[in-house]
C-alpha cells in the first residue's frame, strides 16, 4: 500500500494529509492542522514560516511511514535567494500596504493591456509582479540570484532542491499564459532582475528524497500542482462545462479550460487565467472570501464561528448591504469599522460597535439565514 503526506497550507491555517490508496480508493487521513498566523514586524508584515516550517515536520511525523510527500500553499508570495539558496528575510504578506502605488510604476513602464496579453492576470496589487516592484533598491533584491515562491521554499527545506512549480508561478503575473514559460520580454520591459527567473517544473516531478529528517526516513519529495486553488480544481470531479467555486481566505470562481482566454473582453472583465495540471488553464475570477470574516474575528478575540454562526441565524431580513471587494478591505486592521464607514457612505445605518451581534451583520453583508447551515 503507497502513502503519502500533502502539506496543504492557507491564509489561515495549515494541515498535514496522509493519502493512502486502499482497494481503489484514495483514503485521507488529516494527522495535524495548525493556525497560520503572519507576524507584524518594523519593515512590515511577513509571514512565519519558520513556525510553518516546524508544523510542518510535526505533520509529517505523525503520518508515520510514507513514500512521498507534496506541499500546496496560497499564491503570489515568495522569498529571495542568494546564491546559496539561503533565505534573504522573511517573506512579505500579500496584504502588507509596500504594494501601494505599485500597479501604477509597473503599467508606466509596460501598458496594462501588453502585460494581460502576455499573462492574462488579473490586475490585483498583491500580484508578485507588484511585489518585485515594492522591492526595488532594497538590498535583498540587489542580492537576490533566485525567486522561490511558498511552495518552492519548502520543498527546497525539505529536500534541498529548488525548482519553480508552474501552477504557483502562474500567479506571479510573470508567466507567458501560453507557453507556460516565464515571460521574459514582460520581465525585461519591467525592469526586473531576469536571473530571478530559474527552472520551472510542471506537477508530479520528482524533486529530491527527504534530508535531514532522518526520524522521518527518506520519502520523495514531489513539486505537485502548489498552487491550492490549481489542487482544489483538479480533485473536481467535474467536465470543461462546469464552474467550480474553491472558498477559503479568498473565493475563486471559475473554469478549467484547455487554453487561457485572453481578449479584451477577459481583460477589461478582470479575469485571471491560472495555469493547472497537464497544461490547462483554470479561468477565474479573485473575489473576497472568508476575510472579512476572518479578520473581524481576530479583532473580537477570535470568537467562535459557532457562536457567530447562532448570531446569524437570528438576523433580521433587512440588513446592511457593501461591496466585498472592494481594495479598502485588503489590508489587515479594524475591519468592523471599515465595514460600518462603507456603509454610511452609502447612506446605510452602520452597524452598532458595541454589539458582536450586529458587528457580524455587517461583515456578513447579505441575509445569512439562507446561508449558515
């Protein structure tokens, strides 16, 4: 019997997974979860993935014997490298505020429609192509000589190999949507260090055996589809005709499809196109997911989506009404009254801010009665 251990790491929370093939079926088995937490320090916010790091080991102690182990996480972030491979800092959260201003330096340099031509990404300010921007005249970019995104760090952690997996780097903003190969001529025009851009590998290529860990003997490690949005959708046992809508932190709307769509229409539609396994492109739309809630949450001392849940259950038909998406809710901070100002703007009663009843309420944003199991 073949096991083996997926590292499946959110905006929130991480877990470890053994896989075991029984009688024809895959048999999952979640041995150990974790909060994922991002630390704020003077430069910024950035994420811990040291603690990731050790979590993660204590997963895949758990699961016991494996063959093979695989590691999925969130797009978009990544550290820099030097020529050692060694980590130059901690990396940055897609939602610290460094990416202000960002979108604007890279289409003065490179029109909005010339980079969508060749990446077909949506146009978000955490993009890693605006992220690079941020980094300009720092002294890790200056003596940065590899780009590892989440996924690629860990791997390279765990079995010393480094390799950029295409499903993550799809979502740097810097991948040619059609060849899957970085974009160089966008790299160029934009003005970023082109020896960033090393190998890239496609799903299920072998990485390496474990180092280092030799409690935990010497499974493979695997580059897998890393991006968890590019997992999620090829574990849908759906056909090229059906949406799929992954939730988490973020809410991806989309299709799988055997070729990216990149006209005017996709563009000025704000649709991003992905790369999945076997060279598909999955079609989605970035919308706010679990965030707000999320985020609420942590400033009401982290109260139970149970109790949360009950609140709601209990809320009247006529509540506050706001726009999700909206770039003033991407940034970590007091999001019940963010939510409350939207509101008022609007010409809405804000929600009360001493009661986590109707604080909820205004998160929520929409009759949740219908919506809460």
């Amino acid at each position: 019997m073949s096991s083996y251990a997926a590292v499946d790491l959110g905006a929130t929370s991480g877990r470890v997974v053994r896989g075991s093939l029984r009688g024809g079926r895959v048999e999952l088995d979640e041995v150990h979860r974790f909060e994922n937490r991002p630390v704020r320090l003077p430069d910024g916010l950035r994420w811990n993935l040291l603690h990731l790091f050790t979590e993660t080991l204590a997963g895949l102690r758990q699961a016991g014997s494996i063959d093979g182990i695989g590691v999925d996480t969130w797009g978009v972030d990544y550290a820099l490298l030097d020529a050692e491979h060694r980590v130059l800092g901690l990396p940055f959260h897609y939602r610290d505020d460094r990416t202000d201003g960002m979108v604007g330096r890279a289409f003065e340099r490179l029109p909005a429609e010339q980079l969508y031509a060749a990446t077909g990404i949506q146009t978000m300010p955490i993009n890693t192509v605006f992220q690079l921007l941020a980094d300009e005249g720092s002294a890790a970019l200056d003596a940065a000589q590899r780009i590892a995104l989440v996924p690629d760090l860990l791997a390279l952690w765990l079995c010393g190999e480094l390799a950029n997996e295409r499903t993550n780097a799809s979502t740097t903003g810097l991948l040619d949507a059609r060849s899957g190969e970085w974009a160089h001529d966008a790299i160029t025009q934009l003005g970023l260090p082109e020896r960033l851009f090393g190998a890239l590998a496609e799903p299920a290529t072998a990485l390496g055996p474990l180092l280092g860990h030799h409690d935990l003997g010497d499974p493979t490690v695997y580059a897998v589809a890393s991006h968890d949005t590019a997992s999620a959708f090829a574990a849908v046992p759906v056909d090229e005709h059906a949406a799929v809508l992954s939730s988490g932190t973020w809410s991806l709307l989309g299709l799988e499809l055997p070729e990216p769509v990149l006209s005017d229409a996709a563009r000025d539609a704000n649709l991003t196109n992905e790369r999945g396994i076997e060279g598909t492109t999955r079609l989605l739309k970035n919308v706010m997911g679990l965030w707000l809630l999320e985020e609420s949450r942590r400033g009401w001392d982290d109260t139970s989506y149970e109790e949360l849940h009950g609140l709601a259950l209990e809320a009247p038909e006529d509540v506050p009404l706001f726009d999700p998406d909206d770039d003033e809710f991407l940034r970590p901070g007091d999001m019940p009254a963010r939510i409350a100002a939207a509101c008022e703007r609007t010409g809405q009663p804000a929600a009360g801010a001493d009661a986590t009843f109707e604080r909820f309420l205004a998160v929520t944003g929409q009759n949740v009665k219908e919506t809460v199991p």
